[in-house]
C-alpha cells in the first residue's frame, strides 16, 4: 500500500545520507531537476511547476544534477546515485515549498 512504499522511500533517503561536501558547480546554469517515481500525469504537473519557475528538467541523474523529486515508486538507485554526488533529494511536498518560499528541507 501507498504509506508502506512512502516508509520504505523516506528509509532509504535516511540510510543514504547526503555527503558531507558538495561538489562545486565551474558554471552558473539554471539548477536541473528530475522527477522520478511518479504517474506520468502527476510528473507532467511537476515538470510544468518547475519550468514556470525557471529550473531546467532532466530525465535521468546527471553530474550537474541539482535536485531529485522523488515519488511513492521512486527506484532506490536514482535515489543512491543522487547522494553519491550530492544532489538534494526531495518529496513532493518539499518541492513545492522549495518552489513556494526558495527554502530547502532541513537536515535530520
């Protein structure tokens, strides 16, 4: 059911912590965004609420990746590589504050 696979999604996020440093951006491109995990209508959604604002999209993970939106069927190896090279992962409800107010999760 959908409140297991947030659990285990929000598990995995926690096992995978950012590291400690992350990578310095050479350029001052718009920050790249992929949304992974979710149904193609409510991705379609995502993609329009990011592009208003300006972020540019990406369909896979990249190394001037920004952040990863994750949904409830998220596959943990976008989520594992993201980490690995700092990228911020985010849930849905993250994005849109992030959208909203510009201000980013706070860390556990």
């Amino acid at each position: 059911d959908i409140e297991d696979i947030e659990e285990r999604l929000e598990y995995f996020i926690k096992v995978n912590p950012k590291p400690k440093e992350t990578p310095a951006r050479a350029d001052f491109t718009l920050p790249d965004i992929c949304f992974t995990g979710f149904k193609k209508q409510d991705k379609d959604k995502l993609i329009k609420l990011a592009t208003d604002k300006g972020l540019a999209i990406r369909s896979s993970v990249t190394k001037k990746l920004s952040f990863l939106c994750c949904g409830s069927n998220a596959g943990p190896k976008k989520i594992e590589t993201s980490r690995r090279q700092g990228v911020i992962v985010l849930n849905e409800k993250e994005f849109r504050v992030l959208l909203e107010t510009g201000e980013l999760p706070e860390e556990e």
